[in-house]
C-alpha cells in the first residue's frame, strides 16, 4: 500500500488531532483515516456546546 497523498502539515496536524504517530497516519488506509475523521468531526460539537 502506498502512503498517502498528502502534505507533510497535514500529517502533522491530523496526527495531533487524532493523537496517533506521524508515521501510522502516512500508512493510514483512506478509508480508515475518513472514519476517524468523521468521528473526530462528531465529537467537536459536543464538547462546544458542553463549556457554553
């Protein structure tokens, strides 16, 4: 499987935002990487309306 297309700061930044090493986001399946994505997406919500 090749890595991902994609740049060297969004890797760092969705490895900082998912909290998983650098290295496993570039191997990440795609498929994989969007669900997490999407639940990362769903959970922001939440925590915004939780401090207000």
């Amino acid at each position: 499987m090749r890595p991902l297309q994609i740049s060297a700061e969004t890797a760092i930044l969705l490895s900082k935002k998912l909290n998983v090493p650098l290295e496993q986001i570039m191997h990440m399946p795609q498929h994989i990487l969007m669900k997490k994505l999407m639940e990362l997406d769903n959970q922001e919500p939440q925590t915004e309306t939780e401090g207000k």
